[in-house]
C-alpha cells in the first residue's frame, strides 16, 4: 500500500471521529447574595435554556464585603440550593462547592435521564404547509 493513501486514510478517519464528536461548553451563571427574585427567576430561565442545549453551568455566587463572613457561609449554600431547586428535578452537581475568594463555584448539568427525556422531546416537528390551491 503506497504511504500516501495510508495517511490520507487515516486524516480522513480523525477528521469523522471530530466531526461526530459531542461539543458541550461551560456556561457561567453569576448571581450574588442580595439578588432580587425576578433577576433570580430570569437567571434560571437562562440555566434551563443553557441545560435543554446541552451545556453544563458554572454557577458562581458572589459575596461582597461583610457577606463573605463564615458566618453567613450557610446562607450562601442555602441561595446555591434554592438555585438548583428552582432548575427542577435530574439536575445533577458535577463538581461541590468550592470558594475561591470572595465566590463560590459549583458545576451542574443534567443527569443522564433527565437528558435522555430531553432529547427524546427535541425531535424536529413537521412543518404546516400554508400552500393556497
């Protein structure tokens, strides 16, 4: 076999394997210890658009002067928990908290049923026709 076909060959099969590869990005959430609850719903909306495309989120949550008290620490945790229970069930935690100065970081996605459904209810629809005889 001459090389020259060989190496063609096999550009040709790493170019299918990337084709076929799954891309998912990390998409970050920013939310603080005061946010107001329409700017919270609206965040989660953002979450469950980025989690139905496939995406994981970094959800980060900032605390600004005194609320980075390790007194306060539980109400942060509790804001981070009350995000994921806004999200809604087959949310899964990828990565437990962790604080980086003045955040804390967490990585959520969905688990692999939630996501299994989730493919199941994306299946293009047939287009209406709107042709006039």
């Amino acid at each position: 076999m001459d090389y020259g076909a060989y190496r063609y060959r096999l550009e040709k099969q790493a170019q299918q394997q990337r084709k076929h590869q799954k891309k998912t990005e990390i998409k970050g959430i920013r939310i603080g210890m005061r946010i107001s609850q329409n700017d919270f719903d609206h965040k989660v909306q953002q979450a469950k658009s980025f989690l139905e495309e496939g995406h994981k989120i970094k959800l980060e949550l900032v605390m600004r002067g005194r609320e980075q008290a390790p007194q306060l620490r539980s109400r942060a945790l509790e804001r981070m928990d009350a995000f994921i229970a806004a999200l809604g069930p087959g949310i899964l935690r990828e990565q437990n908290v962790t604080k980086q100065r003045n955040r804390l970081n967490m990585l959520l996605g969905l688990s692999k049923k939630a996501a299994a459904a989730a493919n199941k209810t994306d299946s293009p629809k047939p287009e209406k026709s709107d042709a006039k005889n």
